[in-house]
C-alpha cells in the first residue's frame, strides 16, 4: 500500500478524508487492512495554502531499524 493511495482516496472520497481525519488507525484499517501495533499514535493533517508541517524523526540511535521498520508498515 502506497501513501499516494491512501492520499488519493482522500481526495476522491470525503467521507473517506473526515474519518481519516478524526480516527486515521480505523480508517485506514477499514479502507486498506493495514493494522498498526497495539499503542500506536498516528496523526494525519491536512496541509493548505498556509498551513505547513515540518515533521521531525527520531534520532537515528532511537529509531527503528530498517528491518524492524518493514515489519510494521508497508507503505510503498
């Protein structure tokens, strides 16, 4: 699964776009079967001509490996 797929549907489908919004681990289970682990926090935001986001990761000595990275997620 794709973040462009997950993006596109957004777009096409605005109940689609409000769930995801409001509840983003139920949606994109319902829409695309993807479950994320138990305790996970994942927030979705829209961006627009004035609003910005500046995503800061983790220190690579607290990130997730590749390896345990592909595990949880397949977004590609």
């Amino acid at each position: 699964m794709s973040t462009t797929a997950i993006i596109s549907k957004a777009w096409e489908e605005p109940d689609f776009k409000k769930q995801l919004l409001d509840n983003p681990i139920q949606a994109l289970k319902q829409a695309f079967g993807i479950t994320m682990p138990e305790g996970s926090n994942l927030k979705v935001v829209e961006e627009t001509k004035k609003s910005h986001y500046l995503v800061i990761p983790p220190r690579p000595e607290n990130a997730l490996t590749a390896e345990e990275n592909v595990r949880k997620f397949v977004w590609i």
